[in-house]
C-alpha cells in the first residue's frame, strides 16, 4: 500500500509531515524552529522544513536497503553455493 504524504503546519506554527489519507493527522515527524530561525527564515521555513524532510527520508530509505540486505545475508548463510547457483 501506498501513501501520500503532505507538508502542514500546526496550530502552534510547527511544521509536520504526515499522511495525507490518515484520518488523525497525527504527524510522522514535527519540526519547530527557534524565534530567532523563525525571524531569519520567515515564511522560508517550508523550503527548509522540505528539504530536511526529503533528507530524513533518503536516510531512512537507506537504513531500510541495509536492513534488508543484512536480512537476505543471514538466510542466505545457511544455503551452500551449490544450491545458491542452482535455477529453479
């Protein structure tokens, strides 16, 4: 299953990233800015927020890629080679 994801800000002027199909809205991840971010980036802070959110999510699919290869080494450690080479 697929989702979607949308950028929002919350009441207290936090900015989130949570599913767009989820009835609860509750945030995957909330991100808040200091007054003095805030008076420097002014409505930037979406441009921020977005790419600070693009990097976690790289990060994460990466953390996923690794655990699934490590998953795949371990069962593949008690197959021989033979087996390991042969089609079926």
């Amino acid at each position: 299953m697929s989702s979607f994801y949308e950028i929002i800000e919350l009441i207290n002027g936090d900015v989130a990233l949570a599913r767009a199909d989820d009835e609860s809205n509750e945030p995957l991840v909330t991100i808040r800015f200091s007054a003095e971010s805030l008076a420097f980036l002014g409505e930037e802070k979406f441009m921020v927020a977005k790419a600070m959110i693009e990097a976690g999510m790289e990060a994460a699919g990466e953390i996923a890629d690794q655990q699934a290869e490590a998953m795949l080494d371990e069962l593949l450690e008690g197959v021989d080679e033979a087996e390991k080479l042969m089609l079926h």
